[in-house]
C-alpha cells in the first residue's frame, strides 16, 4: 500500500468512553504507516493525550435535543459545513466514524463528498448517529456478534472486530495485580456522567458494610467539588479510601482493585473486561434508548459482571458486597469467565479491513 494516500480522519467526541478507544486507533494507525488526524468536540479535549495524537481539529456539533430542536439542528448543519470545508482541505482518503453524535458531521460531509467512510459500534445497541449512517457507510465495524439495532439488509457490512482499547489495556497482566486475600479492594469509576450520582449514594453503603465487619478499601473517582465531603464521610466512620478525579493512569488503579462498581459504558466495560476483574455494572437510567442497560445484561448473562439497576443501590448493593464477603469464589467465577474473552486482535482486523477498503477506493 506504499503508493497509496493513506491520510484518515478518525471522527470522535464527547466522553472518554468515545475519545479513549479514538486515540488507541490514531495511535496504533500512525505507527503501520498510515497519517490520522482526530476530529472532537470540546467535551472531547481533555482526553486527548497529545503523546498519541499528531494533529486534532475541534469540531463541535450537537444532539437533537427535543426542548430545542432548531438550535440544535443550527448546530448541526454548522458542524457539517465545517466538516465539508475541513476535508476539502485535507483531501483525506478515508474517514473512520467512531460512533456518537460528535462524529456524524464529519461522517456525513464525507457522504457528501463521496469520500468513503466506515463506522464503529461498541455498544450492543447500535447508536442513532451510526444507525443514521449505515446506508452510506462501506463497513459497520462491530464489537460484538450478538449487537441489536442493524437492519438484515446490511448484514453484510458488518464486520466483527472487538472492543479498541488502549495498547496497556490489550496487554495488561494481571499477575502484575496487588491483591490481598479476604479483603475487598473496591474501585469506584463515576466517569463523566456518573461521578455525582456514586459519591451521593454509595458512602452509606459502604459505611453499613464497615459497620457489619465487611473489610474493604475505597479506591473512589469523584468530582472535584465532592472530594471534602466524601473524605469527611469516610474518615468520620473510620474508611481507608483513596479519591481521585480524572487520570490518564487509570491502570494504577486497576492493580489494586479486586473489585469495580461502574455504569455500564462500554468502553469502561471493555476494559475491565480485558482486565480480568470482576464488575459490579449499575447503567446509567438516562443513557440514550437505554444502551447501558443493554450493555449491563449482556454482561451478566455471559458471567462478565454483576447487574444492578440504580433503584436497588441501597439495600441491593450491600446484600450483593455482603455475600461477595462470605463467598470470595463469586469472583473468582466472573475471572473465569471473564478469560474466555480477549480483543488483542482487534487492531490487525481493523488494519485488514481499511487496507482492503484502501485499494478498492
């Protein structure tokens, strides 16, 4: 493919559940030979790490937002007229939709300008964005066999490829993991959207496990403005904890949990996955056609994780912590299964499939 233009735009935005697995593939695609250049919104820039990433374009764009529906469609067509005038200038050979509304724009100014595109899929309901795009797209790029959402009639772009993550993720050992037996190392990850919710809601619980001799130790991702609070909390009731807020070193804590409760992202699910540790899945209610309680169930029913519905947090949680407590081989049986998975192949198939894409175009 040496005498080809391999220039690529990757299209991502919003949450580091969008922009993490973006940055893996630009990563990884500069380093076989090929020249990317990443497109996100401003939710997106904070988790670029520029270590990674040659060049970003900030695009922004918007949902369809029903109280405010012209705005938002002004918005769109404003991200989409950026986008054409973007890739006129660029001249890109291709363009790699990574799902979300933040990469619609650039997707469908592709269209436009019959510059081929594919898309991305790592939820097991396809999103609207991509599901908009489909009839267009020249390949549907899918974590997952058993997703739901995609129409027969495009079955046959439909390319399994597995979860992107980041490289030390792929290749994380969990020999390399402290545990201590008989304790409960448990790992909090509130991300963007759920940080708050977790730091109102769980403390109680993890207090009422203190309080009935249940050992554990508090590893707790929070908003800034949480962090008094929850260390009042935790030091009045005497909690060994450790709060963080965003960090690009999340493996750091990934070697010390035995143990995550997390919403049902799945990136943040994926990567877990990979991790081999068990997971304690509590989706998000608000999530767009509720993906992450699909996400959640899928996980539970192949022995992935734990489901819990945000409803049953206070009295739910404790009883799930509690029999974790008396029966350490609950998890021990979600590692099992959780071994039966790997996505290491996932960059080569990828690789595969746009140099075939490459030639035909």
């Amino acid at each position: 493919m040496s005498d080809l233009k391999k220039d690529i735009i990757i299209a991502t935005g919003g949450t580091g559940g969008h922009i993490f697995p973006a940055v893996s593939l630009a990563d990884y695609l500069n380093k076989n030979g090929f020249n990317s250049i990443v497109t996100t919104d401003k939710r997106g820039l904070k988790y670029i790490d520029d270590k990674y990433v040659k060049k970003t374009i900030l695009i922004n764009s918007s949902s369809l937002n029903k109280n405010n529906i012209f705005l938002s469609i002004c918005k769109i067509i404003s991200a989409i007229l950026k986008s054409i005038f973007f890739l006129i200038k660029k001249k890109p050979k291709f363009i790699f939709g990574m799902g979300g509304y933040a990469s619609f724009p650039v997707c469908f100014a592709g269209m436009i300008l019959r510059i081929p595109f594919v898309i991305y899929e790592n939820n097991l309901l396809i999103g609207k964005a991509n599901r908009y795009l489909i009839p267009f797209a020249k390949r549907i790029f899918v974590s997952y066999k058993d997703i739901e959402g995609i129409n027969t009639k495009y079955e046959s772009k439909i390319i399994i490829t597995g979860n992107i993550l980041r490289e030390n993720i792929l290749y994380y050992s969990k020999k390399n993991k402290d545990e201590i037996l008989g304790k409960l190392n448990i790992l909090v990850l509130g991300g963007s959207q759920a940080a708050r919710v977790f730091a109102e809601k769980l403390p109680d619980v993890f207090v009422k496990c203190k309080k009935n001799n249940i050992d554990l130790k508090i590893y707790q991702q929070c908003l800034g403005e949480q962090k008094v609070d929850l260390q009042k909390k935790y030091n009045n009731n005497n909690i060994n904890y450790e709060l963080f807020n965003f960090t690009f070193d999340i493996i750091k804590f990934y070697k010390l949990a035995n143990l995550v409760i997390t919403r049902a992202g799945s990136s943040a699910l994926a990567e877990l996955l990979n991790c081999k540790i068990p997971i304690i899945s509590i989706p998000l209610t608000s999530s767009s056609e509720n993906h992450q309680f699909k996400n959640a169930k899928y996980f539970s029913e192949k022995g992935f994780g734990i489901m819990l519905e945000e409803k049953d947090i206070n009295n739910g949680l404790f009883n799930l912590l509690q029999s974790i407590h008396k029966n350490k081989s609950m998890l021990k049986s979600i590692e099992i299964n959780q071994k039966k998975h790997s996505d290491k192949n996932v960059f080569t198939i990828i690789k595969d499939e746009i140099t075939k894409l490459f030639y035909e175009n």
